[in-house]
C-alpha cells in the first residue's frame, strides 16, 4: 500500500494520478449489486499500483429512486419510493435512497482504509452512452424542467451535507458530462449549473466544485468562461474519436499525444481557472495495442505535468467484456477500457502510470514550478476556436516556446509575442482590443497574423502590406519561404486567395505566381509578421501533417517568429517532435523537462545560452552538453543552472 498524501486538485504544480471507477464485478450496476469485497479488492490494487484519485459516480436513478404517482387525469398526486412515502427524515425528503447511502458510506470507509481520495460525480445520469434517471424524472428535461431541477438539489443539498465530514472526499462534480443529458440554451445552462454549484458550496464551503463537463468552447451552449465562473476546477476528457480534428494520426504521435495537454490549457486559460484531464484513453484495442497505449499514456503525462495541467484520470479501472446489461451490452466501445484485466492483472498502461507517479515521489520538490511563457494566442471571432488553437498550440511545441490562450473579448495579456491565427469573418476582434494589442506591438512587442475567410480593417498601416484583390482560390500549391534558412517549402490553400503589393514589408515567402504569402513590417518599437494563408486550419484538417517524414515544415514559420522572444531561453532544442519546457526554481535555476512526442528514438542536442550547464539529471540520459537520448515516448528531466 502506498504512502498517503494529501491532495489539492487547484494548486498549481500539484500533479495526481487516478482513475474512474467502476466495480469490477457490476460496471453501472455495482449500487444494484453492491459488493463491498470485490470493491475491496479493486481499491487494493488500486492503491498499491499508485493511484491517488477516483473519480466516483452515486448513479442518479440508485441514490434516488423516486417515483412520480399520480391521480385522474395524470394529475400529480406524491414522490415515492415505489409504492412506500418517502421517510419523513432529511434524506428521506430528498428522495434519497437510505440503502444507496449505507452502501456510499461503506464506500468512502474503504477508500479512506487504502488511502484513495474520491472526486464524487454527484448527478450521474449520463453514463457511458446510456441516459440513467430516476423514473419520476423521465422524459424531462432535466436541465430545465423546474421539477426535475427541485429534485437535483434536493439530491446534491442533502447528498453533500451528509458525507461532507469523510476525509476520503476531495472534490464535488456536479455530475458526468451533464450537457449530454438534455439541451440547453446558454442561458439555461448557465442557471442550471449556478444552481448545482450553489448547493453544493451552501452544503460544503471547504472543497473545490469541479465542473465535469466535456465540449466546452468560448462561444455556444456550454462556455468555458461560463463553467469557469460558477465552479472551481474545469476538466477535459480528451477522447480523438469524441473531439473535433483529433482523430487523424496514430496515437503514440505528436497531434494526439497534445490533445489533452492543449485542451487542458485551452479551457484554464480562457476559463482563468485550473483544469484537470479528468478522463482519458485509448478506447480499445482497435485503437492502439497495449504496448503502445502504455507509450502514448507515457508522453501524455509528461506532457501533463510540465504544462500544469493538475493530473490524469485513466477511464476507467477495469475490464467490462463480462457484462450484460447497457450500457456494455450496447457499445463495444464501452468493455475493454480497464488499467486492471478481469482477473485483476495490469495492463501495461498500469504500470506506466505507477512508474510515473514513482519518479514524481522521488523528486526532491513536490510543486513544479510554473513553465516560462513567451507568446499569447488570441482567439477571434467566426473562427473554428479548437481548431485554430490545436494546431497553434503544437506549432509553438515544435518551434520550441510556449504560449497561453485568451479569447479577443478578454484584456490583453502581456507578453513579448502575441499570435493572432487564421482570422475568419466579419468581426475577428472588437476595435478597442485591436488599439489594446497594437499598443503592445509599438512599444516593442511582435505581432504574428494569419489569414483566413477575415476582412480586417487598417490593413496597410498594421501589416505594410497593400491588398490588391481577392478571390475564390483555384490552385494549391506551395508557399516558398526565401527569407528563412534553406527557404523551406509550406502548403498553400484556404478558401480565398488575396493578391498583395508591398509597401513597406520585407517580403519573406512567395506564392508560385510570385505573390508575397509571407512577410515583416515595423510597427513602432515592434514588428508585425503576416502569413496570407490558413497555415493552422489547413494543418488541422490534414492527416500527417505534423508528424511524418514529408510534413511540411510549418513549425519553421513559427521559429522564426518567435526569435526575439525566445531570448530568456536558458535551452534551445532543435527537434519538431520533442517538446521542452523550462521551470525557473530561481533566476540561477531552472527545471527543464524534454519530452519525445514520438514512437521512435530521438536524440536531441540542446544548445544551452552562455552561462547556463547541466546540474542535477532527475530522469533520463542527458550529457553535460545538453545532448538528450530520448527513448520512444519518453522524456528527461534535469536541471540547469548558472
């Protein structure tokens, strides 16, 4: 049995790993067919694997059973159990289950005997493709229906208050994916999730309300700000085949290896608010063998962890190839997701999880320093956000920096480099964050822009550029960058072509035709890049772009960019597929982490800036002259000082 720690899902540069769970023996049946030995069993080796966290789900129709009676002519008549009145005590009057409740407190006492913590999905009526809700709430909806949502606070009020004393508890989630269980419009989810929100902090003011949505976006339905607002912890559950553009590539490569580390920031820094990988997987093994899965898992929670992403959530612990019933009977999907086998083994991504949370053990620091950032990404309006920012994220990786997101509407963020990709539409950005932005750009600051469908105002002025005439794009070829070393070659395409003279730009990429696609303006004190094609949506939409021996070299443009930026740097890597962050411990140290965003062996040559050597190697093979042997997947971890 592991070691206990306590853990803080909020702090910055805490890091848990965990999985979700569900009994071995019954799936979404184990209250129905409540087990406390074979639960038992799963905790033990559970916990004696590393993990720290569960996340656990009271399904919603077991905790509270009711059933709506009714009179002549459908009138509602009384809430029961079955065909018994509710118990006149507390839970009782919530509809609660005395049963289920018996059981979830046996529940905790085990999970506190093997030292688990418990992040409890309290509204569990969404699960594993299956809708569970107790029969009286059927055919509601349950986002919106006033009686339905009565009865949800009744349920997470008296749920809360009754076991916010265990200390196996360290989070309350309003419940599993809840936008999948009925539609809303913004402002109904709004009210809804400050509804649930607000009774779970009126019931326990001491732990972290955690968000358990997927699919969130800057705009829409379900909001990152929004979710950032009413709750504490946002979450991702960065599945490739579930999320737009992710599923394209192997999964041991560089585009879904980030997929969970670029959402993650994604959410937390539009939402202002940490985020949690809350659930994550291969979905099977279709997808990826074992040993593969193990690999990709590797990079992920490296990559994770370096971009204070707080954790990962394995879905789920254990095998359901022997269930029955739906949603197992229904969705192949669903039955060979486990860390444990059904007799109770590993499986190698187990063991990749353990080895990780070893290595964190035996550090000799517990909280990570935040990473350096050089850039800001903003996203705009009428743009595909996640697409845009996907691709902008991992370009940033291969050029060797790091950025964070914010969204046009939201002040702007200090940096020395900003990136406004793939500007799409009418609107893009209001006139007074534009004045904002370009205030920073002339006092020193560089401005990348890329052009999409947009029709941005003040062109010439900004970009030194003069647009001639635009039209509906014929050819696809390929943009020549004269300018940059050995003038590589990028993709040339989207949805208009826009013809441009130069007025002051130094032109420093064409189009076949000889049109200027790449160029630099002064802009007082700073500079001002344009690229005249959708260079992040055109790679996010293409298979392969990123990763294999024929991908263009896109990252290049972005290198270039940030060149000035890049100065602080203590390291500088060389390889697209290798990611490195650096962690500043003080102004003479420096935590750098180099991580292998690929299935082959990598060996990098870090260029350390003057001044700066190799100190103490915590993981990995690294020489004293910053040359990295990376391992498939892998990574190393060391320190630098000065």
């Amino acid at each position: 049995m592991r070691m206990e720690m306590e853990i803080d899902l909020t702090k910055p540069g805490e890091f848990v790993v965990g999985c979700n769970y569900w009994a071995s023996h019954a799936g979404t049946r184990m209250w129905a067919e409540w087990d406390p030995e074979v639960v038992e069993r799963d905790f033990r080796l559970l916990s004696d694997a590393g993990l720290q966290l569960l996340r656990v789900f009271p399904l919603w129709p077991d905790f509270q059973p009711i059933h709506l009676l009714r009179g002549g002519g459908g009138r509602p008549v009384e809430f029961r159990h079955g065909e018994d009145p509710l118990p006149d005590d507390p839970l009782g009057q919530a509809g609660l289950s005395h049963q289920a409740m018996e059981q979830f407190a046996t529940f905790l006492d085990l999970a506190e005997k093997y030292r688990l913590k418990l992040l409890v999905g309290l509204l569990t009526g969404w699960m594993s493709g299956r809708l569970h809700l107790p029969p009286a709430l059927e055919g509601l909806n349950v986002l919106t229906d006033p009686v339905a949502i009565q009865w949800e606070v009744r349920f997470v009020r008296e749920f809360v208050g009754h076991f916010k004393a265990h200390p196996a508890i360290v989070g309350w989630d309003l419940g599993n994916e809840c936008n999948c269980m009925a539609s809303a419009t913004r402002e109904q989810a709004y009210v809804w999730a400050a509804t649930i929100a607000n009774a779970i902090r009126a019931a326990d003011p001491t732990r972290p309300v955690v968000s358990g949505m997927h699919g969130l976006s800057p705009t829409g339905a379900w909001r990152i700000t929004d979710q950032a607002e009413l709750t504490d912890l946002l979450c991702t559950h960065p599945y490739p085949i579930f999320t737009p553009h992710c599923d394209q590539d192997p999964v041991n490569t560089i585009r879904t290896i980030l997929h969970s580390t670029a959402q993650s920031r994604y959410y937390a820094d539009i939402g202002g608010k940490p985020c949690l990988c809350q659930e994550i997987g291969t979905l099977g093994p279709v997808i990826a063998s074992e040993k593969i899965a193990a690999d990709f898992i590797r990079s992920c929670l490296f990559s994770l962890w370096a971009n204070d992403c707080h954790g990962l959530v394995w879905w789920c612990a254990n095998e359901q190839t022997e269930l029955a019933h739906a949603p197992y009977d229904w969705h192949a999907v669903e039955r060979e997701l486990g860390l444990l086998r059904i007799d109770g083994s590993p499986k190698p991504v187990l063991n990749t999880i353990t080895d990780f949370r070893r290595f964190l053990d035996q550090l000799p620091f517990r909280v990570l320093p935040q990473r350096a950032r050089e850039a800001v990404c903003i996203l705009t309006e009428d743009q595909d956000h996640w697409g845009v920012a996907y691709s902008t994220f991992i370009l940033a990786k291969q050029a060797g920096f790091d950025l964070e997101f914010q969204y046009a509407s939201q002040p702007i963020r200090e940096a020395p480099l900003y990136l406004l990709p793939c500007l799409s539409g009418a609107g893009m950005i209001s006139r007074r964050r534009l004045h904002e932005l370009l205030a920073k750009v002339e006092a020193g600051a560089t401005l990348y822009i890329s052009l999409d469908t947009g029709l941005p105002s003040s062109f010439e002025p900004i970009t030194g550029l003069e647009p001639q005439t635009r039209e509906r794009r014929r050819e696809t070829d390929a943009i020549t960058l004269s300018g940059l070393p050995d003038a590589p070659k990028i993709p040339c395409g989207g949805a208009f072509k826009v013809r441009f003279a130069p007025t002051r730009a130094e032109v420093l990429g064409h189009e076949p035709d000889g049109n200027p696609a790449f160029s630099v303006a002064s802009y007082g004190k700073g500079k001002v890049y344009f690229l005249g094609v959708p260079m992040e949506m055109l790679l996010t939409r293409t298979p392969g772009s990123f990763h294999t021996p024929d991908a263009p070299p896109c990252w290049q443009v972005y290198r270039h960019v940030a060149a000035d930026a890049l100065a602080g740097r203590a390291v500088r890597k060389q390889h697209p597929l290798v990611a490195v962050t650096e962690h500043p411990f003080s102004a003479t140290e420096r935590l750098i982490i180099a991580i292998n965003l690929s299935p082959e062996v990598v060996r990098e040559e870090l260029s350390l800036a003057p001044g700066w050597r190799v100190g103490a190697i915590h993981y990995g093979q690294v020489s004293a002259d910053g040359a990295c042997a990376l391992p498939v997947n892998d990574a190393a971890v060391f320190t630098v000082t000065r």
